[in-house]
C-alpha cells in the first residue's frame, strides 16, 4: 500500500479486480492523508468537509465486487467535488461560504451522480475561493469564509495555490482523493491544476451538464475533472460528459461524446500543428518560467510536432472586460438559489449581501464588491451593455480569435504558458487542457496548456498524453514522501 497514493486509476482498478486491495483500504489511506495534513502539519485546509458515509460507501462497492458486480470505469476510486456542486448526503454546498453554511441540497449534482453511477467514492467536499471567486474584487486564491486558506502542498504559504478550484487542485496533489471535480469560468480549473502540477481539463461549455452546479455565468461555466495524469482525466470526462435535459447547453449542442480513453496513445503529436502564443501571454513569466516554456516547445518540436509561432494572437479588440460574468450572476444566483430546500434562508443574492454586512466580522474579510455589481444590475439581462459585451465576446474569442488561428495557420491546437490562456478560451466556451511541464528552481509548479475550438477535447487529449509519456515531469510534493 506504500504508493497507493501515487497510482492511477487503472491501476488501482486492477488491484482492486485482482483482489490485491479493497475500496475501502484506498478510502483509508485517504483519510489518512487527510488527518494527517488537511488541518494538521502543513494545515493545506483543502477538504472543506468530509464524506462520514464514504466508507459505507466503498465498503459497499467491495460487496459487490465479490459478488461479481462492477459498478462502472471509476468503482472504488475516491473523489473530491468542489464545494459549489450539489451532494444530496450528509454533506453541504456552500460555495465556501458561511451564509450557506448549512446548506444542503436536495439532490445531487448531474455531474455527482454520474460519478456515483460510474462507483465513484465521493470522499468530501473540496475547499475553493469563496463563490468561486465571485464575490471580492481582491480575494486571495484558496480562501474562503467557511474554510479557510487553502495552501499549495509544493511550497504551504510560499507558491499560490491557484483558484478558483484550489481545494480539488491541492488535495489531488497531495492525495487527499485519487482525482477531483472541479468548475471554471474563466481559469478555476487551469490555474490550479497548473499551480500544483496536475492535469486539468476545462471541457467545452456543453459537453457536461451544468445542473445543480452553484453558479457564475450560464455563457462560461463548465465543470471538468482535475487528476494526477492525462489517462485520469479522460476516464473522468468520459463518465461525466452527455446530454442532460435539464441543461439546455448540452441540447443545443447534442455533441458526439467519444471514447477519450481509446485516445491515449503516443504519437499524437507526430506532425500536429501547434500554435505558440507568446507577447502578452509569457510577458508576466519569471525568467525560470520563460525558460520551462521553451523546453516544453523543443521537446514538442522534438516529438514531431510543426511549431508555429503566432505573433499576431490575440486580436487587437479582445475583449478583457467582466461585463457578461457581472450581468449573468445575478440571474443564475437567483435563479439557483430559489430552488434550494425551503429551510435555507437566502433566496436571492440580495438576501445574501445583507447576511454578509450583518457578520462582516467573519463572511467579509476581503468585502463583496462583485456582489454589489451584480446587483446594481437589472437582474432580467435586457440591458444594451450586456448583450453588446456577450456578442462582442463571442466574436473576438471565437471568429476573430481562436477559430481564426486555428484555420489561417492550419492548426491542431494553440500552446500557452501556464493558464494565461483561459479568459479567451472561457469566452468562447472552448475547451482548454493543463499538463505539468516542470519545476522552477524554487520547486514551484509549471504547466502548459493546449486549447482548441468546440468540442475537441479529445484531440487535445491525444496531444498531452503524449507530452506527458514522453516528458513524464509530475512528481509529488515533498510533504507526501
């Protein structure tokens, strides 16, 4: 059991199959990472709350394997799920936040019952930036009211923890759960896989179900799997991806779900065309940084890949602004929280700025800024400003931007430094893949990221998996070994 912690999904299904070890004893050694530097040692405080039912649950799960029962690809493997996906146990959905404290949802989460369905251990809840980083305009990544400071297991109060998904990208590092679930609206799945050397896939808004998920932005938000390696993560997008009827980006898109597994073999970069972005998107590199990146180009180009460098991305009218994200939050919120249980007591994101101002002691360390913009607005989204943003963003991130370099240079995928490349990604709904590509001197985590247009998740699998084969840089950090 010494590297349990360090094994993949497959493996740990075949020991499983072989007899070798039990559901529950994978659930254990879990728990046993997490008493032993979750609020203790390093105090990472990246599990929020723990599942109490979690080794009912495995210890279930080995019943049925003895009785020649397979749940589905992911039986017996203990999962995070961010703190803003519903969980219809003993657990709560908070969004990490202490006027929901005691929340809890009367169903769960599509994404959590496919999870489930696939023989998932739900393990607990993981700690994020607070409403997804939606709340304060100056939050620190990995805080939030109801769990406090996530640290980043490769340098605890040194190196950022990334966010917003910080809690499923720290207690996957350090093996706190073999895998996590987390959710992105614009860099909350990248920036903390990136930040903690995991892989991270950001899916293409559409491709998995979005329901019972607390939201951000009905035009951004997506939930995807963050693992220990490409192999991982597909396994997990397989189970989670499909039509969900209650989800209207998944009808109107009615995507093709394939096989992502079939897609994990070496050679996918053998004659693929890959787009270096570079200019604003590496000027915020450390020189250690800059220096990861241009390895991880030469080992592409080494790997047969045709490098092409794009001095022209991103467009000139790119949009930065937060308009969309400022006008949907305030309709999705209301929207969400109206259909939670009787007993909870804010309806409407009204109802929880006033919790907030009467215990600004404990909810307002960093303010709610962004609460208050958002409900300075008109809540019905018919304001000129908003749909003129939605438009110009759909636009300049796709037509004039993604999409353009993708068919004027015969693209396969674009490259990025780190996460640099999620807002333009997030506004075209595209979907965008985390590797870990290194180490700076300091020890500090590095990755690079693929990004493609709709609905091309699996090639940008096929790509990293044979970055990561071939380069194979994750290893653990030095408080697990």
């Amino acid at each position: 059991m010494d590297h349990l912690l360090d094994w993949d999904i497959e493996t740990l299904i075949l020991r499983q199959q072989r007899g070798e070890m039990s559901a529950y004893e994978i659930a254990v050694a879990c728990f046993e990472q997490i008493a032993k530097h979750n609020t203790q040692g390093a105090s990472l405080r990246a599990v929020i709350e723990v599942n109490p039912d979690a080794l009912w649950i495995a210890a279930a799960l080995d019943s049925d394997r003895q009785r020649g029962v397979w749940r589905g690809p992911l039986h017996g493997i203990p999962m995070l799920v961010k703190d803003n996906l519903d969980t219809a146990d003993t657990m709560h959905t908070t969004a990490g936040s202490v006027a929901m404290a005691e929340h809890r949802a009367m169903a769960d989460a599509e994404v959590v019952r496919r999870l489930r369905a696939a023989g998932a251990v739900i393990i607990g809840k993981a700690n994020l930036t607070e409403w997804a980083n939606f709340i304060s305009d100056h939050m620190k990544n990995g805080y939030s009211s109801r769990g406090g400071q996530t640290l980043n297991p490769y340098g605890p109060g040194v190196f950022d923890v990334g966010g917003s998904s910080a809690g499923s990208g720290a207690g996957v590092a350090v093996g706190f759960a073999v895998a996590a679930i987390g959710t992105e609206t614009s860099g909350s799945i990248l920036s903390p896989s990136s930040n903690n050397s995991l892989v991270g896939i950001k899916p293409t808004v559409g491709l998995v179900s979005r329901t019972g998920i607390i939201p951000i932005s009905m035009s951004q938000d997506t939930a995807g799997p963050m693992a220990r390696t490409v192999a991982d993560a597909a396994r997990i997008l397989e189970v989670i991806a499909g039509v969900d009827t209650k989800d209207a980006a998944t009808l109107a898109t009615q995507p093709i779900f394939p096989k992502y597994t079939s897609l994990l073999s070496t050679g996918g970069l053998s004659g693929a065309r890959i787009g270096v972005v570079r200019g604003n998107y590496t000027s915020e590199l450390t020189d250690d940084e800059q220096a990861l990146y241009e390895r991880a180009v030469e080992d592409l180009t080494r790997l047969g890949a045709v490098v092409v460098d794009l001095t022209d991305f991103p467009p000139a009218k790119m949009n930065a602004g937060m308009d969309v994200m400022v006008y949907e939050f305030k309709v999705a919120l209301n929207a969400y929280l109206a259909r939670t249980s009787p007993t909870n007591p804010h309806r409407t994101l009204a109802d929880l700025i006033r919790y907030n101002e009467e215990h600004a002691d404990v909810a307002l360390k960093y303010g709610q800024a962004l609460f208050h913009m958002a409900e300075e607005t008109s809540g019905t989204l018919t304001e000129a400003r908003y749909l003129e943003a939605r438009l110009q963003d759909l636009a300049c991130s796709r037509a004039q931007g993604i999409d353009k370099a993708l068919k004027d240079h015969g693209l396969d995928a674009l490259l990025f430094p780190s996460y640099f490349g999620c807002r333009i990604a997030a506004k075209a709904g595209y979907p965008s893949l985390t590797v870990p590509a290194g180490y700076t001197e300091e020890g500090k985590p590095f990755g690079i990221t693929f990004t493609g247009t709709a609905f091309a998740e699996g090639k940008l699998i096929h790509l990293a998996y044979d970055y990561e084969r071939a380069t194979v840089h994750r290893k653990p950090p030095d408080l697990v070994k």
